[in-house]
C-alpha cells in the first residue's frame, strides 16, 4: 500500500514537472487512396495547432490563440502551403527503395523543453512505409538508420555538414524559441483544466463495471478502484487515454463484479484523478446510478498519436514560417 501510494506521487510528480514539445509530422504518400498526397501537422503540448494538406493548400490554424498569434505576427501567416520540398524527398527515398506499390514517408521534428531545468531535447526522424528509417543524432551529428536500406542515405546525408549544422541549430535554438513563445501565447488554454464526466457503464448484468470519465484536460490524469477506500488491483483493467474530437481526453477502469455479494456493492468506488485540479471525482459502485452504455461510443484518438493522420501510421506534427523555410531548403 506504501508503495502504491508512493508510486502515485511519483507519477504525479514527474506528470506535473512542466515539459512542453513542439512537434511536426508530415506524411507525404504516393498511389494510396483517398489520402492525400501530403499532410502536415503541428502540435503544441499534444494539442494540434495547425493543420495543411495538399488539398486544401493553406495551413490552418486549430487554435485561436494561434490564430491571433498569426495576427499579430504576420511573419506566422506564411505557413508552409505546397509540398515541393516533401516531394523531392519522397522521390529521394522512393529511389532507394525496391518497392513499387504505395508508399508512405512520415517526418516528425521538433524539440522539447522542461521549463522547470530548462533542458532541451530536439529531435528530426524519417519513417518509411511506417518504418523508422533516419533519425538525426545531434551529439555525433550524423545520421542513424536503424534500417539497412537507409544507410546508403544515411552515408549521402552524413557528407552534408552543413545541413547537420542547419539541424542542429534548429533543434536546439529555433525550435525552442518557437515553443516558449507558443506556450506562452497558449498559457491559458494549454494549463486550463476541465472536469470530466465520470459515469459507471455495464452491458449486462453479469458484466463488468466500466468507470468511464470523459471530456478532461490536461491528459494528467488517473483512474482506478477502491475498495473500502483502498486501491485494489484484482479484477480491475485499466484502458489508456483517449483523445475525443474536441480535445479533451477519456480514460476507463473495469471493475469485475462476478466475487461481489449484492450487499458489498457500495463498499466500491471509482476515484478519477486530474493533475491540476482541487477535487478528485468519486463514483460509488451503485446499481442503481449504472447506465448502459450506448452503442458506437465516442470517437477517440489513442493518445499515441494526435489526430487521423497520426492513428493511422507513425508521426505527427506541422508548422509556422521558420519551419517552412527549414522544410523547403533543407532536408
Ligand atoms: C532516382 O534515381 C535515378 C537513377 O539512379 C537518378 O537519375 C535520379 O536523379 C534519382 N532521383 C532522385 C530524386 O533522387
Ligand atoms: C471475472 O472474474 C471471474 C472469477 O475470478 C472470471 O471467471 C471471469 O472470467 C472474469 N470476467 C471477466 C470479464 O474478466
């Protein structure tokens, strides 16, 4: 219990301790349908900031404290809007691949930053039909490639210094101002908290409980049973979280009720936690506050990814000016 208990803090703790990222992916394909050609996406904290493909040709802002950041900064306006860059890369490694059919070539860079120690970690990775396939490594300043294709690219790409200096500088100067200025534009919004709903859901009687809390942010947050007011693990399955469409978050716990007598039922609760905020929100187990849960449920995102781009293969991420000129003259 001690130990549970300590454990809790510690994730607390290190959830708590501010570290803040700014992420680009892009996905350029080639022959896969009902995609487009190239998508683009920029985050903040993990929360999407702009969005451009090339269908829509214009970058997006998502957020509208973005947006009024473009507005006041017209240098912000000249997102990165065609994907002549992307392309020449794709072709580039399209090259050096033996395949014929669709292929997919993602790119995730940018940099996080603790703004408790100040440390900062840049990062600039390539992946290959969903494959990790080039990552800079700025202490060497070389290229690294996990895969055996990619090491003929990788001896190309090593010979170009000054591209290595270019990436270098971006991940650990560029990026990062970037990102304080974001974080700083989006205080309000990226430290709010919201309060989920937190409701126990059940199929059939003979189910499990599902402790469901949906609509919270930050993603901060913990799930779990107690009985008599203590933690329990048996018969307890916890889900990941969730991104909902809107944003927010959504997070689960099973309670397997099979072992429970009828009259032990309100000696359970279900407590959710949400880092931030003053009060956890508690749920006892109560037959007669269960629901049945509706069909379809909510759209959700594994929170490993951020938006549809991202569940469906391997990065994420997009972009303001700065890094339009980095993707148009660099690769
Ligand atoms: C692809 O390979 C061909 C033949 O090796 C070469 O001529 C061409 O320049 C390459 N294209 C790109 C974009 O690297
Ligand atoms: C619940 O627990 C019982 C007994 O421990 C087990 O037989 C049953 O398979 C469990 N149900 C689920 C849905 O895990």
């Amino acid at each position: 219990m001690i130990m549970n208990y300590f454990g809790l803090l510690l994730l607390f703790h290190v959830a708590s301790s501010v570290q803040h990222s700014l992420r680009y992916f892009l996905t350029a394909t080639n022959g896969v349908p009902g995609f487009p050609e190239f998508i683009g996406a920029a985050t903040v904290d993990e929360v999407q900031v702009g969005y451009c493909d090339s269908n829509i040709k214009t970058a997006k802002p998502r957020q509208d404290w973005i947006r009024r950041l473009i507005e006041e900064d017209p240098k912000h306006l000249e997102w990165y809007s065609d994907n002549k860059w992307i392309k020449t890369v794709f072709l580039f490694f399209f090259n050096f691949s033996c395949l014929s059919g669709p292929s997919i070539l993602q790119r995730m860079n940018g940099c996080e930053w603790d703004d408790e120690t100040g440390d900062i970690k840049g990062f600039n990775q390539y992946g290959f039909n969903g494959e990790d396939f080039l990552a800079v490594d700025l202490n060497t300043l070389t290229w690294t490639a996990p895969k055996s294709q990619a090491v003929v690219i990788k001896l190309l790409w090593d010979e170009d210094k000054a591209n290595l200096e270019f990436n270098k500088n971006y991940c650990t100067n560029q990026c990062p101002n970037w990102l304080k200025n974001y974080v700083h534009h989006g205080r309000s919004f990226l430290q709010r908290t919201e309060s989920p709903s937190v409701s126990l859901l059940q199929k059939t009687p003979a189910s499990v409980v599902t402790c469901h809390a949906t609509g919270f942010y930050p993603d901060r947050a913990e799930i779990f049973w107690r009985k008599d007011g203590e933690e329990i693990h048996e018969g307890v399955e916890k889900g990941e979280i969730l991104m909902n469409n809107d944003g927010t978050f959504q997070m689960s716990a099973e309670l397997n009720i099979s072992s429970i007598q009828p009259g032990g039922w309100r000696r359970y609760d279900c407590v959710f936690q949400l880092s931030g905020a003053e009060d956890d929100v508690i749920v006892t187990l109560d037959k007669s506050v269960i629901q049945i849960p509706v069909a379809g449920g909510v759209a959700a995102f594994l929170l490993l990814g951020v938006a549809v781009i991202v569940a469906v293969f391997w990065l994420r991420k997009r972009n303001g000016e700065e890094t339009m000129y980095f993707l148009h003259d660099r690769i």
